[in-house]
C-alpha cells in the first residue's frame, strides 16, 4: 500500500517551524487588516452632523413605524432617535432632549439601554446625549454584558412597574412639579 504521508517523519523541529510560520501569517494579516481600516477612515471621511461631530446618518426615528431593535437576551428593546456611522463597522447613537439643562442620569441609563438594544444590529460605539446646552459624548468599547450591568438594576424595577405593577416609592419633591407625567402618577 503507498501511502502520501507518513505521520512518523513529522518531527518537533518542523512542528514548531510550520506553528511559528502559521502564527505570523496571522499576525501579519491582522496588521494588515487594521491598516487598511484606518486608511478607510481617513479615506471615507463623513460631513459634520448638525450636532457638531462627524457621522453619516443611517437610522432617524421620524416616524411611528419606525424600527424597534430588540435584543432578546438581555430582553431590552429602543427606538433611538440617530444612529450615525462614524468610522468602519463603527456606529454612535445619538439621543436629542429638548431642554436647556445637560444631560440627565436618566438620559444616561436611557442610552446605554439603547446601546444595548441596538448592538443586536450595529456595533455601537458610543453614544451622544445632545441637549441645547451642548452634546455629552460617551464613549462604550466593553462588552454588552458589561454595559447592561450598569443598567440592570434599573431594568428589573423598569420590569416590575410594567409588569406586575409594582409601584415605586414617591418623595413629592419639587421635581415632581416640573415631571411631565405628574398628571399620570402612581402617587396622585
């Protein structure tokens, strides 16, 4: 019988030749992989959004039927206002609150829920809170377990209003005079 290959001429001085040249074609590939993104990024420059930073538009919610992106394992859905593409397979949310004052914690926990949501499709990035006052910029490389820890606490009470109607406790300060829904409060 003729056989091709024969396992027994393989020896641990080859094995660690062919496992050295193999490693550094991966790494080569790599290098080369980043350096043709960064050259797309400096290639593929986007105009300046109306917000002041660099971006393409590729979602706006302008409409009711506009998408809903759902991210089944953390169970969170958002309908951000932009999402802007920003670099290679690089997108950044961008939430538009209409008031004077910076961004809010709520505005906050609101766009990193949305991050998370909107992962499911776009690698997201980061995200802007921009107000009249000016845009707050956030950046979000972790992970989205990460990200959604930050958020859980305030999910599973989110959950709980919603779903078992569990009311949250009530301080009736003077927050409360300027909260857009006093009128539909759990305290009133």
């Amino acid at each position: 019988m003729i056989t091709l290959f024969d396992p027994a001429s393989i020896t641990p001085p080859y094995i660690a030749a062919v496992l050295i040249a193999v490693c550094t074609l991966v790494l080569l590939l790599r290098l080369t992989l980043r350096v043709i993104i960064r050259l797309y990024d400096r290639i593929n420059v986007h105009p300046v959004t109306r917000f002041g930073f660099r971006g393409t538009l590729v979602y706006v919610d302008d409409k009711p039927a506009a998408k809903v992106f759902v991210n089944h394992r953390f169970e969170l859905s958002a309908k951000p206002d932009f999402i802007f593409k920003v670099g290679f397979n690089k997108y950044v949310i961008a939430e538009f609150k209409n008031r004077k004052s910076g961004a809010r914690d709520s505005d906050i926990a609101q766009s990193l829920a949305t991050v998370v949501a909107v992962r499911s499709k776009y690698n997201v990035q980061g995200y802007y809170v921009i107000t009249n006052n000016s845009p707050h910029y956030e950046a979000c490389t972790e992970s989205t377990g990460t990200i959604y820890r930050k958020i859980a606490k305030l999910h599973k009470t989110a959950k709980q209003i919603k779903h078992l109607s569990k009311r949250p406790s009530i301080t009736r300060t003077a927050k409360c005079r300027t909260c857009g829904y006093r009128d539909n409060c759990f305290g009133s």
